[in-house]
C-alpha cells in the first residue's frame, strides 16, 4: 500500500489537493498580498526547522511551513511595488493555467506526445512572429528564459554561419564572433562564452542607442568571422532601443544573422504607438521575447522564434536511437529548436491568457504601462532635487536624487522594503549612483510612485 499512497487517488489524496488548490486560490485571488522580504539561512534554519524526515510531515504541517514561514522569505515579485530589475505581473487567467499545466502531465517536447499542447503554443509564437512582422513561416519554442534563448538563437546563427562558409569553400574561422553593443544584456556574453565565441562591443551612443554606423565598422573589420548581430529591442537598464531599422537596413551590404534580443521590450510592439519604435525586427533572423515580463505570464517563459525554423533545428535536433521515433519525422517537435529535451509546454498559460482576455487587453495594458512612464518621468524632471538620467522610451525610467551617495540610496532602499512600501533598489551608471523604476504590473498607480518620490525627501 505504502508504495502506491503518493500516486493513488484516495482520501488522504483529495485532502492534499484540497489544501494546495485552496492555498493557490487564497494567494491568486488576494488583493493585498505583502511584498515580504528574504531572511538570512540562518533564521531559515531556526524558524522552519528540519522538513526532510524519514516519515514525512504530512501535507498540512508542510503546506503550514511554506505558507507561514518560506513564502514569506520570498520577495513578491508580481506586487505592483515590485519596481525593480525587471518585474513580473502575470493575469490571473495565466496563473490560474499554470496550475493545469503542472495538473496533466503535458509534454512538450515533441509533437507526438503533445500535439495539442504544441498546436496552442505555436499558435501563440505565430501571433507574435505576425505582430513583429515575420513571415508566416516563421516559428520556434518557448524556452525557460531570455539566456537560452538568446544561446539557442546564437548557436543556430554560428551553424547557419558554418554551413554557408562550407558551402562557399572558404575556411571556418578560428574564433566566431559576435557583434552587439557594449549595453547588451549580459547573457549574450554569457552565450559567447559558452560558444567559445568573441564578444564585439561595439559602443553605443551617448543616449545608449546601437547605431548602424558603429555595426558597420564591425562587419568590415570582422567579416567572416562574423556569426551574428544582435540588436537590444529595449535595454535591461533603460528600456531603451536600438537602431534596429537602420542595422537591419545593412543587410543589403552584408550578409550576416541579425539576432533581435527584446526579451523585456519587444512587447512594446503590441503597443501602436510604440509600434514604430520596432521597424527593422521584420528583418530580424531569430528574436527573443519573454512573456514572464511584459507578456504578463507567469516564471519561466521566453518565446524564441526563427525567420525559418529550419536554421534552428539544423542546429539543435539531438540524435539518439530511442529517440529515432521522434527525429525521423516531418513532425514540428519544440525540443528541436534550442538547447533542450525535457520541457514543459511553458507557453501555454500565455496561450490561456490570451484567448481569455483577447489580443486587444493587451495592447491597452502595454499602453497604459508606457503611458505611467512618462508620466512619472514628467513629474521627476519638474522636481527639485531630482534629475532624469535619460527619457524614457518604454517602461523604465532611470534617476538621481541629487547630492546622494550611494550609501543613502543603499539605505533609503533597505528602508522602503523594511516598511513593506514598495521595492526599489540602487542601480548606477557611467559610475554614478540612481535609482529606477521598472514599471510593468498594470496595476501600479501613479499615486503611489510619487508617494515614493516623496520619501526621499
Ligand atoms: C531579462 C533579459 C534577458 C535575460 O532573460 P532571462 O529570462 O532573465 O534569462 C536577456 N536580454 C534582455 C534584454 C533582458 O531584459
């Protein structure tokens, strides 16, 4: 009996399920949830003891742990004070799918074990690659973050690069390199590393932006060598965009993959009067957008898609004879377009979410984000004592406080989330000290962002 008890469906199984739908209910549907904060291991250690034993706890004493104690210690990152790093703010329709999702035992890593659930997210990838204006034949996977799918999309650029060298009868170079502005977000370094690839940063404008002039010089210097150009499609730091039209606009001198990595700001192509901002990213050869950000779903997701989906299973197909069955087919499998096997069908709370709510909340909720920005930016730069480091272009807006150091924001900060009043932590650039909102949760009000102006005196 003791071997089935975790597996069957009994009494003592109902009870267990009860309580975590309930507690999931309770969490989802609450207004006030706190924004709580971390604890050291130490306290950890003190306050919830030893929870791994031979016997168990039983799911109520451990639900009691986690709810009482463990969740606690977890930042909220969904609160609509949550401004820091890149927030989070999935809808409720999202979450509440995210448990079904984990409820079935979907698969979705190939197409023969999880059709429909790969029909649903493939759907939801071709909405996006349309809205970026990538041709129909466009598609991808839904990954675990913005990391592996830029990774994913850059490996695919370097095997296309390859195969194209090969093809020509000119010799593969000794390092690949990739081009893309010294603002880029870390993980495309992190990619070249894992690559044994060379970084190219190549510097940025005074307002932060890549400019076709600058990847110019670097394709000329570089050229064969070259596997890809990424472009920012909104910067981690600043929301800001680079050139993208005037760095596609180069490939009609050049032949090269053009990686647009929008994982926090490519939404904002959603928004119309954003939309603008975007030209060029039609011409993109691999895109990277992560719904777990501004496409309101919930941890872990980042929607990765290709110009031609071929280049990306050329490059990532795993071969394996028990795996035969799968990769001997004209079958779309999601495995075979990044760095992964094993996934779940990531993409379906955004799936969910979107055929509840319908494209057009979206866009509204995106503008009205945007909308907040600038507003909030307006009132920083009237303030005395305050100055904008740069205007904001999508939903972050970076300022100082003027005469502090970084000990005050350090301090002030600290003291904003032992109040449980928002959580804004201390950034920098070019050396000095600021602070930024990154706003994203529809349900933060302008209000309250000046209620936090307002305690820096
Ligand atoms: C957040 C971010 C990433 C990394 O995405 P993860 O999902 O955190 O792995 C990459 N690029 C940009 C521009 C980002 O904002």
């Amino acid at each position: 009996m003791d071997a089935v008890r975790m597996h069957a469906a009994s009494p003592e199984s109902r009870a267990i399920v009860d309580s975590v739908l309930d507690y999931s209910r309770r969490r989802m549907l609450s207004d006030d949830v706190p924004l709580d904060k971390p604890q050291s291991p130490a306290e950890l250690r003190r306050l919830a003891g030893r929870t791994i034993t031979d016997d168990g706890l039983g799911a109520q004493r451990a639900l009691s742990v986690f709810e009482h104690i463990l969740a606690p210690a977890c930042l909220t990152t969904s609160h609509p004070l949550y401004l820091s790093f890149i927030p989070t703010a999935p809808t409720i329709a999202a979450m509440a799918f995210d448990l079904v999702v984990s409820a079935s035992g979907l698969y979705g890593g190939s197409w023969l074990e999880g059709a429909g659930a790969v029909h649903a997210e493939n759907e939801v990838l071709s909405f996006l690659a349309g809205e970026f204006g990538l041709p129909d034949t466009a598609g991808g996977v839904f990954v675990q973050g913005g990391t592996i799918g830029n990774l994913s999309a850059l490996v695919a650029a370097r095997e296309t690069a390859r195969e194209k060298l090969v093809a020509a009868g000119r010799p593969a170079p000794a390092r690949w390199k990739i081009v893309c502005s010294i603002e880029a977000h870390s993980s495309n370094k992190s990619a070249a590393k894992v690559m044994d690839a060379e970084v190219v940063a190549v510097p940025a404008g005074a307002d932060g932006v890549l400019r076709a002039d600058a990847v110019r010089a670097a394709l000329e210097e570089h050229g064969d060598a070259v596997c890809a150009v990424v472009a920012t499609a909104g910067s981690t730091n600043f929301g800001i965009v680079d050139d993208i039209a005037g760095i596609a606009a180069l490939k009609d001198e050049f032949d090269f993959w053009l990686h647009i990595d929008g994982a926090y700001g490519l939404t904002a192509a959603l928004a119309p009067e954003a939309k603008p901002i975007f030209a060029g990213v039609e011409r993109a050869d691999s895109l990277i957008v992560d719904p777990h950000k501004w496409l309101f779903a919930p941890f872990d997701c980042c929607a990765l898609i290709y110009r031609d989906p071929d280049g990306g299973r050329r490059a990532h197909t795993q071969h394996a004879e028990y795996l035969d069955t799968l990769t001997d087919t004209e079958d779309f499998s999601p495995s075979d377009y990044s760095i992964q096997l094993t996934r779940r069908p990531r993409g379906l709370p955004l799936w969910f979410s979107l055929a509840t709510y319908g494209v057009e909340a979206y866009r509204q909720a995106v503008s009205a984000t945007i909308a907040l920005t600038h507003r909030i930016a307006e009132e920083i730069d009237r303030r005395d004592g305050f100055t904008l480091v740069r205007d904001p272009q999508l939903s972050v807006v970076v300022f100082e406080r003027d005469g502090w150091s970084r000990a005050d924001y350090d301090r002030w900060s600290a003291d904003l989330l032992d109040a449980q009043h928002a959580f804004v932590v201390p950034s920098s650039h070019a050396g000095r000290p600021n602070t930024r909102f990154a706003i994203l949760n529809p349900l933060t009000t302008f209000d309250e962002l000046v209620a936090i102006l307002d305690t820096m005196g």
